[in-house]
C-alpha cells in the first residue's frame, strides 16, 4: 500500500466518531485441521462469521429482517512472506446500554470471537479509545496490510 493511499483511508475512517466504542484485537490461528490454512479470504470469512455471532446476539432477529447491525471498521495484518501471524484489528460502535450493559456485551463479544474458527489465545479489548486508535489499526507496515472492506459497516 503507498503512502497516498495510506494517507486517504486514514482521512476517511477519522470520521468514524469514536466516543461511544471499544477497540479489539484478535490473533488468529494459521491453521485450522477442518478448514485448512489461513488467507485473506478466510480471514475476511472468519471476520464476517463473527460479526454475525455478535450482531444476531445483540438484535435478535432485526439483523436479520432488518439488517441492523453495529458499526465496525475491521482491519488485517499479517501474512506468510513475512511470517507475521494474522490478527484483526476492529473499531466497534458499543450498543446502547438500554439494549445490553457494557460488561455483558464485552462478555458476549468475547463469547462470539471464541466461537469463531481461527480464534487464538488473548483476545485483547480496549474499551477508552480515541482517534488514535483508528490510526494505529491504519497504521500498514506491510505491503499485505489492509481493511477489510467487505465486513466494513459505518451506516
């Protein structure tokens, strides 16, 4: 990724207001014996997968008849050239406490990343976060570095 592209998706997603959500860091296995080896593809599958576990959680079935969902902003680092372990780095909007307390949606978000196939050891939450943590999940130090567009929601 160059520099001016770098530079325009982190001008893009410094919109995303940031007040009211929690930061996450996920590793994730490279190998799955069902599933096979990891890729950006599956990364972005097991990305997908649990957002579904979380959003189905925290609406029922409106996310399903009514595509309601939380906003995220998923990005991923990592691949096999360089020997880096894949993790996903995510901003995600907090639901509204009249919805589900803030302890029990971390409880639940961790319930739902364990869930996930490629899940890894210490999944890491961070709940006081600002506009800087948008540029460290922006901060692509590898060519193979990326967002994850696909799984992308700032409606």
């Amino acid at each position: 990724m160059n520099l001016y592209e770098k530079k325009s998706i982190r001008q893009m997603l410094r919109g995303f207001d940031t007040f009211n959500c929690l930061g996450f860091t996920g590793d994730l296995k490279q190998y799955n014996k069902n599933y096979g080896y990891l890729n950006e593809y599956i990364v972005s599958r097991n990305t997908k997968r649990f957002l579904n576990y979380i959003n189905y959680k925290i609406y029922k079935n409106a996310f399903r008849r009514h595509n309601k969902k939380l906003k995220v902003i998923p990005t991923v680092e990592g691949s096999w050239d360089t020997n880096k372990r894949y993790h996903v780095h995510m901003t995600m909007e907090l639901p509204s406490t009249k919805v589900i307390s803030n302890n029990d949606f971390y409880e639940e978000f961790l319930n739902c990343w364990n869930k996930t196939y490629y899940s890894y050891d210490h999944p890491h939450l961070h709940t006081n976060i600002d506009i800087g943590w948008v540029d460290y999940i922006t901060k692509f130090y590898d060519k193979d570095d990326f967002v994850d567009w696909e799984n992308t929601n700032l409606n």
